[in-house]
C-alpha cells in the first residue's frame, strides 16, 4: 500500500516537473524599447536577434520591437557604433539602453585593400575596423562616391521657354540622407538629390481613369523660401494593379557576396530583405540565385514560389568573401532570366550590391553598354544598394537607370519591407516607360523658373520626340513629382541678369507676340507601354490661381524640397531654414499612416542640430 502511494505522489511530482517544463518552454512575446544610455534618444534599425538562431527583428521609428521568444533565451542587441547587448528573456517587456562604444585601435583589427582578416574576410576599397567581441565592423576611411552635381539655376523664358526632363521614381538619396544623419553626421551635398528627397513619400494624387496608365496633376502656391515667387507641383499618379492581379514574375536574385558585402549591414542585411521578398511570392512566380564575388555561379536554378522554404535556405547559406566581378555576375544574371522568360510577364533582376566592382566589366561605361544592350530584350533591372564607407552611388544609379528600372538605397530591414513589400507592384512591374516631361512657359505670365532637382535626369529639348531616347520608368501605383520655381513677370529679382550686347555681330529683337492666354503653363507627357516602342503624347494646361490654398501634401512636399536646398547649401535657398522646413511639415501630416512624415520631421530636427551654421 505505502508502495502504491509512493508511486502515486511521485507520478504527481512527475507530471508537475513536465507541466512546468512545458510552461517554461511556452513562446511569450516580447517587446520593448532600445535607447542612447546616454541621452535616451531611440535607436531606429538596431537589431534584435535570439541566440544561437536565426530568428530576429529591428526596431521601428520609435527603438521599439517585438519578437517571440522563449524565457531563459538570450537576445542579441547590436546597433552600429554600440556596444552590443546581451539581455536574458525573464518577462514580457524588456528595455535596453546602448552605450556608444570608444574603440582604440588595440582592440581591433584593421583590414584593408587586399588584405585577409580572420575568417579570410576580403575587404576591398575601404578600410575597415572589426571588433572582436562584437563582429561588428566600422569605417575607418570614407571612399563612398556620388556623382557631382551642377544644380539647376533660373532660366529666362524668353530665351528658353522650353525644359525638358526625365521623370524619376528613385528614392535612394533620401534613405541614404537618413543613415547619415542616424549616425551623427549631415550628408555630403551630393549625395542629396532633391527630386529623389520629395518622391520617397506618396501623395494623394487622383488615379488615371482612361486608357493612358499615367495621370497628371498640377497645383500652385505662393513659393515658401521666397514669398514673390510662386511653386508649381506636378503630380503624376500611375494606375494601381491589386497583388494577385500582376503578371507573373520572373525574377533573378544576383547577389554581391564579396569581401565587401561582410556585415551586418551588408549580406546580413540583403538576406533579410530578400526574405521579406519571398514571403510575398506568388505560386505563378519564380525565382533563381546568381551571386558573384571572384567570379559568378548560380546559386539557386528557377524555383516557383511556392517552394519558399528552399528558397529561404538557399538565401541563408550565403556567405562573404572574395573580390568583386560585378560584370560577370550581370552577364549570368541576364542569361538565366532569359533562359526563363515569361512572355507578358515581369522579367526582372534584382541587384544586391555596394556597387564596388573590382573585376571584369566595372567602369560605368562597360557596365552601361553591357546593360543597354541586355535591357531590349524586355529584361528590367532593379537595383538595391547596401552598406557604408564604401559605397559607388554614382555607379548604382547608373545601373538602374540604364537598366529600365528604379533603383534603392537599403539601410535598414524597415526600408527593405517598405520598397519589396509596402511597394511591391510599384518596385517590380513597370506601367509606363521611357516617361518624359515637358513644361512650356508662357511669356506673359512667367518672366524666369527653375527645375528643383533633376539635374541627372534633363534632356534636350528635341529628345521629348524621339522614341529612340531613354528616360525613366513608372511602376504599378507610383507617383512622381516634381517643382518649379516660378518667377512671375514683373518681380524683380536678382537671379536672372542681363548679358551685354554683342560687339561682333548684332542681335535682332524678336518681338514676343502674346496669345492672349491666361495660362502659367502647359505640360506634356510622352511614355510607351512597357512592350511598346512607340511613344504616346498627353497635354494638360494650367491656370495658377494666385492663391495659396494648397493641399496638405503640397505643404509636406515643398517642405521636403526645402529641406534638401537646405542639406545641399542651395544658391537658392533664399530664406529656407530648419524651422520653417518642420512648421510645413507638420501641416501635411494627415497622409501619414505608416509613419514616414513624422520620422522625416524628427530627421529635420536631428540635422538642425548637426548643422553648426544654422541659426534657425
């Protein structure tokens, strides 16, 4: 009997030991804020990830995360520039403040061109400084290269009527504004393209109702920086097509897995992103794996969406390592993605680089040429760039541009999701191509104007006709935008001075004949659909009110505009400033569920307090 009863409280003790196990063991989610321990400021980006796997997060706009975990698991926290944190899962909530990490030299090893480090990391172009208690690795020396650029003045309209330009869906300059200015630092003046600072957000423009896939919106006001000129907003809006709707798509995921890649916010990062792609895939999709680094191989042959878990394991197994033949890997990447073409379909590679090419094909023009030639054949290029210190922007954005596609500057997973899934029609299934603008003034009411940003994208007057010129191309529900400054007849002004006359030769006086029309402008549109190659025209005039009842997203957008003049220390900024840029902001923010106005706000706020001129 007492034998029996032994047994019995035993068992009970048994099945309690399993039951607390079990509890133990029981997912909870985990949540928190990661912060400066040094002025509480949040830290956007910042990487949450549980020990020993691959599971992890990033925290948003706010240092905030969530992640399911275990109690008694160990959560890694690590954050450029920061000391890494190890925190112990004990409950529901867990806070984490960073402390900024004072590295000396002796703590770390500095690799450099050519060099191997341990784990035969090749560094290239850049020096690099590895911790060795974190992995993380620093700058040591700055080559990134942007391309210069000539900003547009003011032009007079009686003797250019005419501008003619490229549109522009890139976003890139903004989010890679963003990264320098969350490390401490306001960003080189080229490496701010204005045009690219006010596309990065979406506007409430109206949706195209006809057979054209494109729609042009127009709306004035009085101009902020400069009270006696007027700002005029083009507006763009391309048709939306619903997810399930879109073609089937063929993509070829080819991926820089050079020396240079290595980092946390380099391959760590492309992996991520690509991952957030996959989950998106569609049955009727497809997707294959070229990488490069010494030379190209494929990593992963065309596999249907459907089978995201091979997929996902193939993107997992990459690793960093060697030098950089971007030229071959482009050449492989266009032959598999023929080799699989979808007729009607989204023929598409993604480009996953720091845009250093070493080996093989990598000055711009080769690549361009090698491009050009490729793209014919209906094959589109995204391309998305990742990493620091390093990094070719000029180069990447040649790439896209040639490529016939658009092209992202990735600094973190948050950006990764908003351009490969938040974007997911606009990023990869082009509507309209070869888009081109071109704006007549009218002499009567406009004595002087100037294009605010562009200046890679201008063409010549004569190009708006001609089909056999390439210009920029609109993905399925993009908008684009695009501002002139506007200097009404009769204002004085001191931007558009006077040429002395001619000694040699005389210059007739062409009398300028009005119309008689009132209006400001007229602009004209030119795209082909995207398996045309002949063009077609739209027309819409415009009438400026003047007013200033403007929309709540033409506020947001001129304060964008205002902002970047202000970041590239504009001739024409006249009296811009850090404040008026915010007190604007804040009266476009009713368009703004997934937070982007407000996070741009708070990156204004942070560069008025880099900027050591500024007054305001």
């Amino acid at each position: 009997m007492k034998t029996n009863q032994f047994r019995a409280v035993m068992l009970v003790l048994l099945m309690a030991v399993v039951s607390l196990g079990t509890v133990s063991a029981q997912a909870i989610t985990v949540t928190g804020t990661v912060t400066d321990a040094k002025d509480g400021t949040p830290l956007v980006g910042c990487s949450v990830q549980i020990k020993g796997t691959t599971k992890g997060t990033v925290t948003n706009m706010n240092g905030r995360y969530t992640i399911q975990a275990k109690k008694g698991e160990t959560l890694l926290f690590q954050y450029i520039g920061y000391k890494q944190e190890r925190r112990v899962v004990k409950s529901a909530t867990l806070d984490v403040k960073m402390k900024a990490d004072e590295l000396v030299l002796e703590e770390c090893v500095v690799v450099g061109y050519g060099h191997e480090t341990r784990a035969a990391k090749v560094m290239s172009t850049a020096y690099r400084a590895v911790c060795p208690t974190s992995g993380i690795m620093y700058d040591a020396a700055n080559a990134e290269e942007y391309g210069q650029i000539q900003e547009n003045g003011f032009k007079n309209v009686s003797d250019a009527a005419l501008s003619t330009f490229s549109i522009d869906v890139d976003a890139a300059s903004y989010s890679s504004m963003r990264r320098f200015i969350n490390k401490g630092e306001l960003p080189p003046a080229d490496a701010v393209r204005t045009e690219e600072l006010v596309n990065y957000f979406s506007y409430d423009y109206p949706k195209p109702t006809g057979s054209d896939p494109v729609k042009i919106t127009m709306e004035s006001g009085e101009c902020p920086w400069n009270s006696a000129h007027r700002l005029v907003r083009i507006g763009l809006k391309a048709k939306e097509i619903p997810t399930d709707n879109l073609p089937a798509s063929n993509l070829v995921f080819l991926i820089d897995v050079s020396g240079s890649m290595w980092g946390a916010n380099r391959l760590e990062l492309v992996k991520s992103s690509l991952k957030l792609l996959v989950n998106n895939l569609r049955d009727k999709d497809k997707v294959a794996i070229v990488t490069y680094a010494g030379s190209a191989g494929v990593k992963l042959e065309a596999t249907p969406g459907s089978d995201k878990q091979k997929i996902r394991e193939a993107i997992d197994e990459l690793t960093a390592g060697g030098s950089t033949a971007g030229g071959a890997g482009i050449l492989l990447a266009y032959k598999i993605a023929k080799k699989n073409f979808i007729p009607n379909g989204n023929n598409r590679i993604i480009l996953c680089s720091d845009g250093d090419f070493n080996v093989g094909v990598s000055s711009a023009e080769g690549l361009e040429q090698l491009i050009e030639k490729e793209r014919k054949n209906g094959v589109f290029l995204t391309v998305l760039g990742y990493g620091m210190g390093n990094y070719k922007d000029k180069k990447m954005q040649v790439l896209a541009e040639k490529g016939n596609g658009n092209y992202a500057y990735i600094d973190n997973l948050q950006e990764a999701n908003r351009v490969l899934v938040g974007e997911f029609g606009a990023t990869l299934h082009t509507v309209a191509k070869d888009v081109k603008l071109q704006v007549e003034f009218n002499p009567s009411q406009v004595q002087a104007y100037r294009l605010i940003g562009y200046e890679s994208r201008l063409l010549k007057n004569e190009d708006f006709n001609n089909d056999a010129k390439d210009a920029g191309d609109m993905g399925a529900g993009h908008t684009v935008t695009a501002f002139y400054e506007v200097i009404p007849t009769g204002v004085k002004n001191d931007y558009v001075g006077k040429v002395d006359d001619l000694k040699y030769q005389k210059k007739e006086k062409v009398s300028v004949k009005p119309t008689g029309s009132n209006e400001l402008l007229t602009v004209k549109l030119r795209y082909k659909a995207p398996d045309k190659d002949v063009s077609k025209k739209m027309e819409l005039p415009f009438v400026d009110n003047k007013g200033n009842n403007v929309s709540s997203d033409f506020h947001f957008a001129s304060a964008v505009a205002m902002f970047g003049q202000l970041l590239r220390e504009s001739d024409f900024k006249g009296n811009a400033s850090y404040d008026k840029v915010i007190d604007l902001a804040k009266q476009g923010l009713n368009n703004d569920g997934k937070g982007y106005r407000r996070e741009f706000i708070r990156l204004v706020e942070a560069a008025k307090g880099l900027d050591r001129t500024n007054k305001n």
